[in-house]
C-alpha cells in the first residue's frame, strides 16, 4: 500500500487513544504509549500505527521521517485564545508590579479598553499581519489546531473585522483555527450604564450578523459578577443558539456567581476559567457533559493564590482541558507546553494528566474530538516530534522548548533549527 510519508524508529509514541470520547479520571493518566513504533500517513491521515518494521514492510512512501530516539505526541490543541489584537500590553505588567491598581492602569489609558479602541482603529491588513505572526510562534511550540475569539471591537463592523481576520488567518496559516465570536467579552465604555442597548445590539445586530456570515463556529461571553450576569448572559447565549452557534463560557473565574451551573443548563461545549466554581456548578457540569478548560496561565500572571479546582474536577468525572488564554492584558501565554507545567505545579495535575488535557480533551472542548488530539487510525496527522528522554519531560523543563519537528495533516509546520 501506499503511504505520502512514514514516520519510524520513534522510541515511544504517545497516541492519548480514548475510544471516540473525552478522557476522564485514570483514563487522563494513559498517555495510550506504543514502544518502538512508526507511522504511515496519507492525504493528511493517519493510515496506520505500528512497529517499525510492520510499516515499512506493509507501505511504500514518497517521503521518510528517521525519528530515531526520539518521542511522539498528538500537537497541541489550544482551545481558549485572544490573538486577534494590536498593541502588546507590558507597561500595564511592569505597572501592576510595582502596584498600580487596575483604575489607575485604566486611566493612564490602559486595560482592555485600550485593546478595544486600537483594534476598532485597526485597518484588517494590520490586525492579520500582528496575529499570524503570534500564531506562527505558537505552531513552534507545538499548537496545531487553536481557537481564536474576537472580542475586542464590542461593535457589529468591529466584530465582523476581528472574525474576518480569524477566517483569513484559518485559510493562509497551515494550522486549523476556530473562529469564536466573542461580542459579549465586556460592556464597551459607551454601553456602560445602559445594558439594555448593548444586550440588543448583542442579540438583534451582531448575533444575527455573525450567523449569516458564517463566520463564527462557537458564541463565548465574559460571565462574572462585574461584566455580564447570570440573567443577561442567559439572554444572550439563548440568542446564540437560536442562531445555530455553539456556545462557550467564561464562567466562574473570580466569583462563583453561578455561571458553571449556567453552562450545564445551557448545554455549552465548555466552560473556561472556572477558578471560583462551586461544588455544585461541578456536578451539574459533569452532569450535562460540559468541558471545563482550564487556564492555569491566566491565573498566574495575575499572582493568584488560588486555582481551579482541577483534582476535585478530575475525581468528579469531568474531562478536565487546558488553554493558555493567550491575550494581551491578563495572560500574554503562548506556550501550550508551559501551561502544562502550570497545570502540574499550580493545579496538581499529573504530566500525563497535563497532556491529555492539552491533546485530546481540549480536542473535544472544541468540538474536534473525533478529528484530532489523539493518534489513531482515521484521524488527522497531526503532531509533535520530540526530543526529549520521557513524557515527564514535557512540563519539567520550564518554559524551554524540546520540539524537534511539528506536523499538521502529515505536512512539516515547524522544524527545529
Ligand atoms: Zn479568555
């Protein structure tokens, strides 16, 4: 038979299998790992896993990778990102280190305010041109399929733009990236003490908009006790779904206000943040077959004592999910490896644990579990070749990166200089 490329000589491939269906308790602790192996791939898929000499007896190739001593994962599936923005925001990081409070960052004109009126300022070249070259970085870090969330124009043209940079990113960049719209991210300074007005440009305008463009896959929204409330994210998300969006939260973050419990209700793909989430918000999620996705990153960039709840989460049921919340403000995280370490030292997460988060549960919390986040037959080759000597590897080497080459549909994205 005919493959496009084989892979051999791998030292150990951890395929994270997982029966068409997210991890959950021990089943995270399978890394899935097949010794001495190879892979045969064809039209972007893989054809087989298998030793060494099974795939180079059973298949004939164009093209040969030697992964001798070396180990392979599935990519990088980064489920939770804002890349689509103009200006960096490392003034406001030095000025909260030296103790200036969120109002005054605001006044000195910084804040997620100030992402708002750059990037409706933006011409679409330029907010294409600054996030292909974030998204190319990660691509060295391993993501191979990531979710991108508009969020900071917080008007209908400001938002179709932010979307549109998304698709055209998804088209020109070789990695698949998710459009969410994320409208409903904050209440834009104009809207501030009229809710009402934004809730039905949200829902009459932009909702509607963004459906018969078909330019967004999910609908997120900021859900917190100082953003949007239970009641008007309700409003929101029903308008969403209506609309034939998939719907994302996030939930819980700093308050437990209820929003996990929302998100069950709501029947959303995930919830994300859920640093605050109570016990029950737990339950009804596992219940509805929520994906929580948790963003370790975002909560340590901002020096937080605490964390998700993620072993509570785990011994609960749910198929627990990382993110790096790549964004400008409170999480400028590209690195889904780094999360993963996070993940271990700030979560207590095991390594494993950490990579089935970021592989094939994170695939399922955007809605791609039966494509990608895990190596099997069937399924999309995409993923990292590794030098490193074990998976544990992965999230103890802090913050420096061991990939040797990176895949996406069986085509080298990234190679090791
Ligand atoms: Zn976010």
């Amino acid at each position: 038979m005919k493959a496009d490329l084989i892979i051999i000589n791998a030292r150990e491939i951890a395929t994270l299998k997982s029966g068409g269906k997210p991890k959950t308790r021990s089943e995270m602790s399978d890394p899935g790992l097949i010794m001495n192996a190879g892979l045969a791939i064809k039209d972007g898929k893989i054809l087989a896993i298998a030793s060494s000499e099974e795939i180079e007896s059973t298949y004939s190739w164009d093209e040969a990778i030697d992964a001798t001593g070396k180990i392979i994962t599935p990519g990088f599936v980064d489920s939770h990102s804002h890349p689509v923005f103009v200006q960096t925001r490392e003034d406001e990081f030095a000025m909260r280190l030296a103790g200036k409070s969120y109002v005054e960052i605001a006044l000195a004109g910084g804040g997620i305010r100030s992402s708002i009126a750059s990037t409706r300022a933006a011409r679409e070249d330029e907010l294409f041109e600054l996030a292909s070259e974030r998204i190319s970085k990660m691509m060295a870090l391993g993501t191979t399929t990531l979710e991108a969330k508009s969020g900071y124009g917080l008007e209908t043209q400001s938002e179709l733009k932010q979307l549109g940079v998304i698709d055209r990113l998804n088209k020109s960049l070789p990695i698949e990236i998710v459009p969410s719209f994320m409208g409903a991210h904050e209440y834009p300074a104009e809207y501030r003490d009229n809710h009402e007005e934004y809730l039905r440009i949200l829902t009459e305008e932009m909702i509607p908009a963004v459906a018969e463009q078909g330019i967004a896959e999910f609908c997120d929204i900021f859900t917190e006790a100082h953003v949007f409330s239970i009641e008007e994210s309700r409003r929101v998300l029903r308008c969403a779904a209506e609309h034939g969006l998939k719907l994302k939260m996030h939930a819980d973050e700093i308050e437990a206000i209820g929003g996990a419990e929302l998100a069950a209700e709501m029947n959303c793909v995930s919830a994300d943040h859920l640093g605050a989430a109570s016990d029950a918000g737990i339950a009804a999620m596992q219940e509805a077959g929520v994906i929580p996705v948790l963003l370790p990153a975002t909560l340590f960039s901002l020096r937080s004592k605490t964390y998700a709840r993620a072993r509570k989460m785990i011994d609960s049921g749910l198929p627990v999910a990382i993110a790096t919340d790549y964004n400008p403000g409170s999480c400028n995280c590209d690195s889904m490896p780094l999360t993963m370490s996070l993940a271990c030292l700030q979560m207590g997460l095991s390594p494993i644990e950490s990579l089935a988060a970021a592989t094939i549960n994170a695939a399922f919390a955007l809605s791609r579990g039966n494509k990608c986040g895990s190596l099997e037959v069937g399924k999309q080759a995409d993923l990292i070749i590794w030098d490193i000597p074990s998976l544990n590897f992965i999230p103890y080497h802090l913050g420096s990166s061991h990939i040797h080459r990176v895949l996406k549909l069986g085509k080298t994205i990234f190679r090791e200089a």
